[in-house]
C-alpha cells in the first residue's frame, strides 16, 4: 500500500464463538471496550466514542502500578461504518480531550506513527465470528513489535471477557 519500503502494515486475524452482533457490540459499546482495551496487566478506566461516520473516539489506556500507573490516550475519527461488518477509523495519540499529540513530545520513540489508518472487520460465519483487523502504516522498528503485541494481548482479554458480554 505505501511506496516507501520503510512502511508496514499489521493484520491480524481473530475467530470468536460468537455471534458477530456480540463482537461487534465489544468495540462499539464504551462500557464494554473498557473491560478488555489495552495490553496484558493495563486497564482502560475511561472511553468515549461517538459512533457515526465523522464522529470522534477517546479511548484511555493505564499501565500497572508496577510500572507506574501512568495513562495515556488514543483518539480518532471514524471514517466508514457498515454496522456488524466493518469500522473504518484513524488513531493518533492524544491528550485526554482527544487533541492530537506529537508522539515524540510524549516521550514516545521516533518510529511511533502520529496517525495510523484501521480497517477492523466482522465476517460472520454461522454463530461464529471472524475479525480481521488491519493497521496502515507503521514504522518498522520496536514499536511496531510492541504494537502486535498489544493488540494481540487485548484481543486476548476480548476473547476472556466476551462470555460475560452476552
């Protein structure tokens, strides 16, 4: 998708038994998302989301206490949404209001992307679901590592908690 080499895309691809209506409520409800965003051990104590095509997401992220208890935000925009199929949304780092922030200003290395493009889809197959979600963009370098690694560990906590969900 990009010319320069140096660029990388993430997709991964997750199937839950459950139904798509269930995932799909698992990333658009606030309430919900707080229960499973973030990597292993993080918690999400706060998100906001306005679920319309322009409408804007603030989702907050807090390390452990071991590691400082520190929070920090992501926000964006969503661009395209076809309800139980596909949300198609920005992601840049931002201050607890959603106003973007330069990753390098925060402390964050220099291969950390100031805005990332998702595609996240829902392919429903009986009472099962596929999810394929797809990062444009990334860096290649450390950050890109630990961005795999996020997102899988909280697809992981989605999977954990999508029992109590239904």
């Amino acid at each position: 998708m990009f010319a320069n080499s140096n660029k990388q895309d993430i997709v991964i691809t997750r199937e839950y038994d459950y139904p798509v209506e269930l995932v799909w409520k698992a990333w658009t409800d606030p309430d919900l998302v707080m229960k499973w965003w973030g990597p292993t051990h993080y918690t999400s104590p706060r998100c906001e989301i306005d679920l319309r095509e322009g409408g804007k997401y603030v989702f907050c992220m807090r390390a452990p206490d071991m590691n400082g208890g520190m929070e920090s935000y992501s926000a964006g925009i969503y661009k395209k949404i076809v309800p139980m199929e596909r949300l198609e949304f920005t992601s840049y780092l931002s201050d607890r209001d959603g106003n973007a922030i330069d990753p390098v200003q925060a402390g964050i290395p220099s291969d950390f992307p100031r805005h990332i493009e998702f595609v996240v889809e829902f392919i429903a197959n009986g009472g099962r679901t596929e999810l394929k979600i797809t990062e444009f963009g990334w860096t290649a370098g450390e950050m890109l590592k630990y961005a795999i690694m996020g997102m899988n560990q909280s697809l992981d906590k989605l999977a954990a908690h999508l029992i109590a969900f239904k």
